[in-house]
C-alpha cells in the first residue's frame, strides 16, 4: 500500500517538473534546432536547456524536419559524468559530431543528472526530472523514443519509464504516461540489472560505482549495497513494463584499472586490492544482461569508460553502436504495432494441439461459420492447464437458498461493495465454514453482475475472473503462475481481441516462441500491458477463494527443511492446522501482491482466507464478511433438509437443527460430518452422540480425531497406509495407482513381487472395476470419509490420472494427517517405514502401467508416435519414486526385478501398440518397411512433447541414468562381461556430461510439478561409475565438445534451460547443474580429454550469429570466468589442462 502511495506521489511530482529551478531553466522547455544559429562555435550548437555544470537536457543533432518524422535518441550518462563530457573523447562528441551524421532524419539528445540516491534509496529524484524533461521537450510529438543509458544511468532510464508505465496504468498524469507507449528501444552500456552469482544485485551496483571518473564516498556505495531490495523491485516493475521495448545490454569486455583505498576496498563484496592500491573492476557479466523476449546481450572489446565515447568512425565499438542503434529502434512504431495484422504462422504444424486447432477452424470455414485467428487460439492453448477447473468442480454448489443473504444489503456489505469504489472485500471464516462454496455462489450469480455493471464498473469494460487456490492439488493450482494463468485465461478466451493487446510481441515470430511463453516475467507482463492500454476503459473483477493456500513453489528450495515443517502451536482455532515459515511467508507475499494491484482504480478484488494474524494486519482497513457470523441458519437449513432426505420422522427435528447449527461455531464441513456420524443412530441414541462430538475439527481431541478413534484396530493400520501413501505421492495419485500401492510391493505370502503375481494373474476389465470398487470403499470406511476419489467433470475424461484422482475431501483434512502425535495415539497404527512407503509407490506406478491398456491404449499414432502423456506421468513417478530409494532400499535384487519389469512392460506396450495399427490409407511401406524399424527402436525414445523432438534413449538404463538410479545402473552393468560392459559405459557416457537440453514435455499440463529428465545434469557419482567400467573420454572426439556446450545450459542467462530452471525451482537446482557440470568437465580431463580439442561454437544473438572454433580451455574458461563461486574450480582445471592456475578477476 506504502509503495503505490509512493508510486502515485512521484507521479504528481514528476508532472511539476525538477523540483528546484537549478535543475532546470524554465517550465516551458523548447529544444532549438542545430545548425539553426549564427554561432559556429561547438557551444552554439548545443542548446542547452540545464545548467552549464552539465545538467538538465541539451540538444546534440536535429535532422528531423516535421513533428512526427524520424526518432528522438536520449542519451543518459553514468555516475559523475556530465550530458557532453561523458560522451566525448579526444574532442570528439560522437552523438553530435558522428552518429547525427551517419543516421540522420533523427533528433539527438543528451541529459543530465547529478549522482546522489533519493530518500528512498534509488534514483528516483534524477528519473522524476528525465521523464518531466522529455515529457515536456515532446510537447506536440509522437516521434519514438530510443534511450541509451551508461552505467548507473540505466538505472535512472529504467526507473523513468517505470514510473511512465504506472501513470499510464493508474490514469494519472497522462502526458507523462504517453513517453512509455513511444519507448521502443532501450541501450544500456555496462548497467548492472540483476545479482551475479552470490553477489547481491547491490554489490553489483557499487562494483559499477567505482568505475565513475570520481571516486564515490563509502557512504554512497555502502547505500547502493544496502537498498538492494529496492533495486530488485525496480527491475522486476522494469521487466513487467517492458516486453515489447527492445532491449540491447552491453558489457566491457576490457577491465578498468581504478585507484582506491584499502578501507574502500574492505567495503567492497568480491574486490582485492592489488600493487599501487589499485583494482582492476569490470561490470560483473551475469549482471550485465538478463533473459528476455526481446532482450539481446553483446559485449565490446573496450573498458567501460570507453563503451560511451568514440574518438573516430574507426573505432570498431563506433560500428556497433550503430547496429546497436538500428537493432533497438528496429521494432514497430506505435502506430505500426496497433495496425499490423497476425502473422500467418508457416510453422503451426509443429503440435498436434496445432493440428487439431487448424481441423476445426478448416471444419467452421467450410460450414460458413466464424472462425479464430490461428495465433490467439495458440496463446490461449499455452495459459490453460489440465486443473484449471478441477477445484471449482469439486466444491458443491450452495445448498437450497443458504447463500442468498450475502446479496441482501442489510445482511452484508457486499451489495454496497459492489457500488463503491473499494478495492478489496475480505470474506474470512474459519477453516471448513464454506468460503469456498459462498466465493462459487457469488461469482456465478447474475445478481452480482448486474450490480457491479450498474455500480462500480457502470462506466467501463467489466471482466470477471474466478481463481481457487487449492494446496493439495499439484503445484501450478496453489502457486502464481496458476492464478496468472487462469485469470488470462478467463480474460483473453471470452475477449480475443485483447490478446494482441496483452501478448502483442508473440505475433512476430514462431511458435512455440524461443522463450518459455508461461514464464512468471512474461505472464506478469501480459497483466501490466492490458493495464497500461486499457487504463481508461479496463473494470477486472477478480474472485479469490482461500489465500492461505497459495504457496511460494518457485521458492521452495530457499527454505530449510525445519521451515518447511509444519508446527502445531495450539489445538483449536485457524491456527491449530499448523504454521510454517514458508507457508506464512506465502501468505505475506500474496497479501502484498492483492494489496498492490488493488490499488488501482480499474481492479477490485474479492478474497477469502482462514483467520490467520497476517490476513488481519493485511487486510485490516478493508470492507470484511465474517462468514461465521452469517452461516448459523444456513447451517439449521442444510442440517434440516439432510434429515429430512436421510432421517424422515425424526421427531423435535427443529431443535435439533438449532443445536447441530450452535454447536458448528459457523462451521459446515463439521456440521456435515456430524450428520454423517449421526444420520444414522438410533433416535434414541442420536442426541448422545451429537452431544458427545467435539465442537472443532482438528487437534488431537477434535471431531477428524472421533471419526478415526471409533475405527477398529485394523482400519485404523488401513487408514494409516493409505493417508501416508497420499501424502508421499508426486501428485495427487490416481484411485488404480493407489490401490495397487496399497497392496504393497510384495505378496504377503511368497514374498514375491506383487507384479510378478499381475505376470501370473493378468488384469481385465472386471478386475480393475473391482480394484477400484474396494478402494472406493476403504476411502469411505477406513479414511472416514477424509479421501475421496475425484468425480468433477474432468472425471467425464476416463483419464485414470487426472479424471479419477484421489484428494483430500478438505484442505484442513490434510493437515491433520501430517500430524505425527495423532498417530501415536491410535492404537491400531505403527510407524510408516518412508523407504517402503516410495517402494510400493513404484510398484503401484508400474503395475498400473501394465494395467493401463485395458481402459485404453498407452500409445498414441497421430500426428507421431508416442506415449500418451498421462501413462508417461506415470512412468516418470515411477522413476521419481525409484529415485528417492535407489540407495536405501535394502532388497536391491527386487529393486532392479520392479525396474526391469517397467522396461519390459512398456516395451510390450509399445510394440503391441505399433502391431495393432492399421494404416488410415493403402501403405505398403508400413507393414514391410516402418513397422519392423519402429518396433526394433526402443520405447523410451518416444516421450510425449509440447514442443521441441523427444530425447533420444537407446534403452532404459539410458533413462535410469537420466532419472539418477545410481545402484540400477551399477547392478545391470555389473551383470555384463567385461568387453560388453565397457561398450554400454561408453554409450551410456553422454547421456552424463551432456543431457539433452531441448523440448518440454507434454506431461507439465498434467502436473504443474513436472520436470523433464533432459534437462538436469545426473548425478555426478555415475561418472566414477562408468569411467571404472571402462568408458574412456578419448574413444569420442566429439563427446568432449558436447560436455562443454553443454555448461552455456547452465552458465549463460540467454538459455531457455537456464530460464526454465530460475523460473520453476528457483537457484538451488541451477546450482545443482553448473556444480555436476564442472565435476564432469574434470572427470572427463583426468580421463583422457583434450584440452586444446578444437571446438566449434556459435556466438552472437539469434539476429547476429556466427560460427568460431576455439579451444576446449578456451571455451572452460570463457564459461567460468567471471563466476566468483567457480574461481577455484577454474584454477584446478586450468592445473589439469597444463596451464598455471591462477584466480581471476571477480567479475
């Protein structure tokens, strides 16, 4: 709230201009034209409108002629530079004297600013005066604008248009809100954006301040240091606003030679002092570029003083500053993106989503009806998720006329809500008191629409959007992405006319686009793009059922375990569910993120949470529905219309619907579950046992706690087994999957495995159904009814992993199992053994597999081959869980049997598949030719894909390598001879150093969780493991040269695998990967490697690429140099390859 005030104050501040008169000349700035006066001194033809210590705006060049033609080039120098001095060498102003005259038609301009942070900590004072500077110096135009920022002067740029992008998108002062729509190109030269390494984002921008031409004072680097999180803050606002901006970052290749004291240098993260009290400093690389859609990085072979000035057009830096201009001024006008037509997209034939999408608009054209551009239906294909609807469809509809009072404007604030202009309506409730069904009521009713079109929205273009965070689905239904996702999703699919508006950049090229398009950056993006066009007209209504169950999965790695554990504090109350640090966190981080987007005139926002301190102090100023206060006769309602259906007769029934009502505390789920154990008493029994049931629902003594205690001993072990094996699951597991894991992963009786007895046995049809009929009613009897089997229209699919998966019935539910005391204290359990537990999973998963075909076919023909993606989800959890136990399982023979038999199954499903194909048409080349090829390769080759080839795996220990299944791998080579041995190590080898890191898998749109094996580096003991089997590092020449391009995975902020890691499991897992890859690189060095093996390499952006051959060192070096973690890992190898080590500069 404190930072949209803040945001809202600096535009108001920015309209009035510079704040004193010494910054500026006047109110009324006017640039003259150059070449315009008498004067032929260099002076004359600088119409300075600042001060003359260099400050304030000055004009270098015009060629343009009238109001609107050629482009407006602003150049904003660094730290203690002047707008002339900074960019002059040797007398030479190249803006003024060189560039005006090799690009003209354009207007040249030079502002300055003078060094010092704001009381925020930021530049926010100097970016205030350049945007009213320029606002005002472009009265009358709508020329682009292109901005070249040096140093720490990007800072000032990227924070100018950040507060552009907000007047825009919060409709206050408008003109300067019209310099952001006219940015299209941005040049930053050496400016820090991001942290490098272990080095936070403003040890970064202190290293940069030392490369000014002053030396700064400890105090300023030592704030630059401090405010880190608010630089942070301004590049996540800079990245949001600036998608469709091009961006061209440029590093110095060359380090600076900087005198500083011993006491400065201390201050300094990452600096050593070297002879002469000097330091050799460079702008750190990661730092200087980050991944972005229209984001391209460069380096110039000069030190960073010398990226802004130019003594000649000889200069070669000269020659890139201009195709850095020409690239970043190449981007549409305006004018030209609100009026360019969709491309007609060549390669949309890519996907069988593609396919199926272009059958049906074929289908419409030919019927004469309207059809949809090709590219919006592609975007929207890549924002909608499997489980969008699924948590929705598995809350029950309000009961009879329970819910109505919340329309009624004497019971509820709501209606009022509807009319004002408030941002947010709190709707709290303890857990289980039905917010989830009022939210569903509320958001579906015709009533609220139509009062909020004849209130709030009745002036503008009303969007409603409905998101149900759901913690005990997969990870995309309780995280950011998923509320971004669903919410656009709800927009764009009814409103396709918006979709160029949010996503305009991704009608340029192909698709699948060369970024991942459901990245937290580009989908915070889209949002920011529709509110800063649609500023005027834009009304987004959004519902929000249960914030307390979104959680911060992109950071969940950050976490220690002990912060991830759940601790239980009191037995009653929201909070007897347990806390943890990383859940209360989320908690804070989806306040924040609700409270800031509220706080704009065109959002408003209806939330619901449990009772928890941090929604209280959050939310506290706002419009609030205790739902508890409001449900009791809800509650006698639906209490009497269950005792009517199940109890008919039932004599005093009012009375005791009032009871069961008071005695709820507000609470349905109770009051549902009391009926449940009580509809079924005696009369004269019922009123004992209502009387005898808690008042709450968790805690060792509460009602979750009666309904388990009154199991018998057996049920109670039964009901232990199956809560655990939920829990353990990757995702929820679907109803087949459990069952057959409940079962074990052996017979009781022969100790064989249970999949051994499926060989003896076979599944039918009637053994699945009656399979799944048990489980159903174990889930019913033993689980108390606390797990149900999925039957939302998403069961109508048949799919046996998302249509029939097991969840628990109430998010409350599942915190009450993870209790470990509850356990203890019933009787009929004992103590889960964890390696057991993942044991029986994998045997469930591959058992299931076998299974699979009997309700359809795991392999699917068209438009490839492939597996089905929901059967390869479950090999792939199969391999996870086998992944968990590769090391502690003690029955290692039975281990690789299970393994073995996946292999086995699935190969037999692949060629059955294959063999059962008849050929749509006449082709004789299939049933001579294809199928004995098709059925000769192996099964694992054919991973279903979203986009990119599926990986390529010769067999199964292929994968098993990828899944890290260190043991397996050592059993089956062990079983081979020597000779045999040495050939699988070798082939296995590559599969090690160099995964391949391309595609994403179809599986991601099941399980939001999901993670393809390619694109993670093994684990680093499986190269011991071969290189002692025999694999040798020389028999491959080119093996060698993929292990090394494989660290630009890992290492370079411009791979798609490197974005992809950042974005879902944040950079404990990159980490990971760039320490496996090293160890690899050494392996393969002490094992035979080349050092100086020529490699070939492409350099260069996808616009400016080009071939080069360089060392294998070389090419080591260039990928660790410059990350300080890595310095001594670089200097061993460096030892290894025959050179002398030494540690380079922290770069």
């Amino acid at each position: 709230m404190n930072r949209i005030k803040e945001t809202l104050a600096r535009l108001t501040r920015a309209a009035r201009g510079p704040r004193d008169s010494s910054s500026s000349t006047s109110n009324s700035l006017r640039l003259d034209r150059v070449g315009r006066s008498s004067s032929s001194t260099i002076e004359s033809r600088e119409r300075a409108l600042g001060r003359a210590d260099g400050r304030g705006p000055v004009l270098l060049f015009d060629g343009t002629h009238s109001g609107e033609e050629g482009i407006d080039i602003v150049f904003v120098h660094g730290l203690f530079e002047s707008n002339v001095s900074a960019w002059t060498k040797g007398g030479v102003c190249y803006p003024r004297d060189l560039l005006g005259h090799d690009i003209p038609g354009n207007r040249i301009v030079a502002w300055g600013w003078a060094g010092l942070l704001s009381g925020s900590g930021t530049f926010s004072d100097q970016a205030e005066n350049l945007l009213a500077d320029i606002a005002r110096i472009r009265n009358g135009t709508s020329r682009p604008i292109v901005f070249i920022g040096h140093g720490l002067g990007g800072l000032v740029i990227k924070e100018a248009l950040n507060i552009a992008a907000m007047s825009r998108i919060y409709g206050a002062h408008i003109e300067l809100g019209n310099v952001y729509p006219r940015t299209i190109g941005c040049i930053f030269l050496g400016t820090p954006h991001m942290r490098s390494g272990k080095r936070s984002l403003g040890d970064c921008l202190a290293a940069t301040a030392l490369l000014a031409p002053i030396m700064p004072s400890p105090q300023l680097l030592r704030a630059l240091r401090e405010n880190d999180k608010t630089f942070e803050n301004q590049h996540s606002t800079f990245l949001m606003i600036s998608r469709d901006i091009r961006v061209v970052c440029v590093r110095e290749k060359l380090p600076s030679m900087v005198p500083v004291t011993s006491e400065l240098a201390r201050d300094l993260n990452g600096m050593e002092v070297g002879k002469g009290a000097t330091i050799q400093a460079m702008v750190p690389r990661d730092s200087s570029a980050y991944e972005g859609f229209n984001v391209t990085r460069h380096e110039m072979a000069v030190n960073h003083s010398d990226l802004a000035r130019f003594r000649s057009k000889d200069d070669p830096g000269y020659s890139q500053m201009i195709s850095y201009i020409a690239k970043a001024s190449s981007g549409p006008t305006p004018e030209e993106a609100e009026a360019r037509e969709p491309r007609n997209q060549g390669t949309f034939l890519r996907s069988f989503h593609a396919q199926l999408l272009l059958f049906f608009l074929l289908f419409f054209f030919f019927l004469g009806l309207p059809t949809v551009n090709v590219d919006c239906l592609e975007i929207l294909n890549a924002l909608y998720f499997d489980t969008m609807t699924e948590r929705e469809s598995r809350i029950d509809p309000a009961y009879g006329q329970t819910c109505e009072w919340i329309l009624n404007p004497s019971l509820s604030p709501f209606p009022k809500f509807l009319h004002s202009s408030d941002p947010v309506l709190w709707i709290s409730g303890n857990a289980g008191s039905g917010k989830s069904t009022l939210i569903k009521h509320i958001y579906h009713s015709q009533k609220t629409r139509q009062q909020v079109l004849e209130g709030w929205a009745s002036e503008g273009d009303l969007h409603m959007a409905c998101f149900y965070m759901f913690e005990g689905g997969n990870r995309i239904q309780k995280s950011y992405e998923g509320f971004l996702r669903s919410v656009l999703y709800q927009i764009l699919s009814s409103r396709r006319d918006l979709i160029k508006v949010a996503f305009p950049s991704f009608f340029d090229g192909p698709w699948p686009p060369a970024v991942l398009f459901t990245s937290i950056s580009n989908l915070n993006q889209g949002f920011y793009s529709l509110f800063a066009h649609m500023s005027e007209t834009l009304r987004l209504f959004v519902f929000i059922d249960g914030l307390d169950e979104y959680r911060i999965m992109e950071r969940k790695d950050h976490y220690e375990p002990q912060q991830l554990d759940v601790t239980f504090e009191k037995d009653t109350g929201d909070e007897s569910w347990g806390v943890s640090k990383w859940a209360t966190d989320s908690h804070i981080e989806m306040s924040k993120l609700v409270t800031s987007m509220a706080n704009k005139d065109n959002a408003k926002f209806v939330v619901t949470t449990r009772e928890l301190p941090t929604f209280e102090e959050s939310f506290s100023e706002f419009p609030r529905v205790r739902l508890q206060d409001h449900t009791e006769r809800s509650i006698a309602q639906y209490v009497a219309g269950r005792l009517e259906d199940e109890a008919p007769g039932l004599p005093d029934t009012k009375n005791l619907c009032q009871e069961v009502a008071q005695k709820s505390h507000g609470d349905i789920l109770w009051a549902r579950l009391a009926i449940d154990m009580v509809v079924g008493c005696s009369l004269r029994t019922l009123r004992g046992t209502l009387d005898s049931l808690p008042t709450h629902l968790g805690g060792p003594d509460g009602l979750y706690m009666r309904m388990l205690e009154n199991l018998s001993n057996q049920q109670q072990r039964t009901a232990s087994r199956v809560f655990h094996l939920v829990i353990k699951a990757q995702q929820p597991p679907s109803l087949i999957t459990l069952a057959l894991a409940e079962e074990g992963h052996l017979t009781p009786t022969s100790n064989e495995l249970m999949i051994t007895h499926d060989n003896k046995n076979p599944f039918d049809m009637t053994s699945i159904q009656r399979l799944s009929d048990r489980m159903q009613r174990g889930l019913a009897v033993c689980c108390a009814g606390l797990l149900v089997a999925e039957t939302g229209p998403s069961a109508a699919t048949s799919s046996t992993e998302t249509g029939r998966r097991v969840v628990f019935v109430h998010q409350t539910a599942k915190e009450w199992v993870r209790r470990k005391d509850i356990w203890e204290r019933l009787p009929g359990c004992r103590p889960e053994d964890d390696i057991e537990l993942d044991f029986s999973l994998v045997s469930g998963c591959v058992r299931h597999i076998k299974a699979f075909d009997i309700l359809r076919p795991p392999v699917l023909a068209w438009p490839n081959w492939r597996f089905r993606p929901d059967a390869w989800l479950l090999i792939a959890n199969a391999l996870r869980y086998a992944e968990k136990i590769d090391d502690k399982v003690p029955d290692l023979p039975k281990y690789c049997e299970l393994l073995d038999e996946l292999d086995a199954t699935c190969q037999r499903a692949w060629v059955a598949a294959l063999q059962r194909h008849k050929p749509l048409h006449e082709d004789p080349d299939w049933y001579d030719v294809r199928l004995p090829s098709f059925c000769r390769k192996h099964w694992a080759s054919f991973e279903p894909m979203d986009a990119g080839k599926p990986p390529k795996r010769r067999d199964f220990l292929s994968l098993a390598v990828q899944a890290n299944l260190v043991r397996y791998v050592r059993a089956k080579l062990n079983e081979l001879g020597l000779e045999e041995r040495r050939k699988k190590a070798q082939e296995l080898l590559p599969y090690v150093v160099s995964p391949k890191a391309e595609g994403f898998s179809a599986c991601a749109g099941l399980s939001g969780d999901y993670w393809d094996f390619h694109h993670d580096m093994p684990d680093s003991r499986l190269l011991g493991l071969l290189f002692d089997a025999g694999a040798s590092a020389r028999d491959d020449e080119r093996l060698f040269g993929k292990a090394l391009k494989t660290g630009r995975h890992y290492f370079s902020r411009g791979s798609i695998t490197m974005t992809h890691l950042l974005e879902t499991s944040s950079s404990a897992r990159l980490m990971e990967n760039r320490q496996r890859w090293v160890a690899a690189v050494k392996s393969m060095l002490q094992h035979g490697a080349d050092p100086q093996a020529e490699i070939q390499v492409t350099t260069g952006s996808s616009e400016n690429q080009s071939n080069a051959t360089v060392t294998a060192v070389d090419l080591i070096r260039e990928t660790l140099e410059g990350e300080p973690e890595y310095a001594i890992e670089l200097v061993e190898l460096e030892m290894i390859m025959g050179r002398r080590g030494s540690v380079g500069i922290a770069r």
